[in-house]
C-alpha cells in the first residue's frame, strides 16, 4: 500500500516516455518530397538554370531542414553565382547538421579561399586531414585551392592603404 503512489508515477511518467518517442520520426528519414525537389534542383543546375535550382533546393530546405544534401547542393549554387559569404553559411548549416562531413569542409574552404579567408580555410583543410585516415580527394582539392590562393581581385581589395602619420594628420586640419 505504501508503494502504490510512487509505482504509479512511475509506471504514467514510463507510459509518457515511451509515447513520445514512437511519435517522433526518425533523425535519419529525410522527407520523399524533399529529396525530390533537391533533384528538381540539381537538374536545373545541369542544365545552367541557378535561379530554378535555387527555388527548387530552398523549397526542399522548407520542407525538410535536416537535408543535408540540399545545403550543400544550395552552397554550390550560390557559389557559382559569386555569392561566396551565402555559400559560407549554407556550408556552416551542412556542417551543423554532420559536423564531419567532409564535403562541407573543403566546399567551405574552399569558399573561404575565394574570399580571402585563407587562414580559416587552413583550419579546414586541417580538420579534414585529421577525419581521413588515408588520402582524401577533399583535402587534395582543398590544399589546391589553398595553394593557389585567393582571386587577385580579392587580394587587391584587402590591400590596405598606409596609415597617416601624426603630422601628416596635423597638416591636413585646418
């Protein structure tokens, strides 16, 4: 008799438990329709439309946020558009979702590299080489593009003028 409460409790907090759990989908299920899109979207990129890959993939990033594969698809797109800093972050997402996906890595350094970002993009490479027990094309293809080193147009940007010196400050005000 002294027992009945606490075993009731018991057994309704174990009843709770393991009904939220059998409702819950699966982290590794991505949705039918959302793989779907994501290949509407890779096909529109074959075929050179990155305006209609990007609605397709983002469309498949709304109906399924856990789609890596999509982010990584979108990070592409966005990086053959130039945007290099969108690319970035939907790399960031991917690698948020996987954190060792390989792909993700070099995809972003390699982004990093195109954006000046050179350092960052060294700790990626260094990442990868720490998940590969043996030769990685991604950490190949990264060290490339690390070698090769950012567009002359980026590199020109970050060129920072000399500051002035306190008398030439002086000089200048009136």
């Amino acid at each position: 008799m002294r027992f009945t409460p606490i075993a009731a409790a018991i057994s309704l907090t174990l009843l709770t438990v393991s009904s939220v759990s059998h409702g819950q989908r699966a982290d590794d299920v991505i949705d039918p329709r959302s793989l779907a899109l994501m290949e509407k979207g890779v096909a529109a990129q074959k075929a050179g439309d990155l305006k209609g890959a990007t609605d397709a993939l983002e469309t498949a990033l709304v109906v399924d946020p856990r789609n890596r594969q999509a982010f990584l698809r979108l990070a592409e797109v966005a990086k053959a558009q130039g945007l290099t800093g969108k690319s970035i972050r939907l790399y960031r997402e991917a690698l948020t979702l996987e954190p060792n996906d390989l792909k993700a890595l070099a995809g972003q350094g390699d982004a990093m590299v195109a954006k000046g970002a050179v350092e960052k993009a060294r700790e990626n490479l260094a990442r990868i080489k720490a998940l590969c027990t043996s030769a990685c094309p991604e950490a190949t293809t990264l060290a490339s593009s690390i070698a090769k080193g950012p567009p002359q147009a980026v590199v020109a940007a970050q060129t920072v003028a000399p500051k002035p010196t306190a008398e030439e400050t002086e000089d200048a005000q009136p």
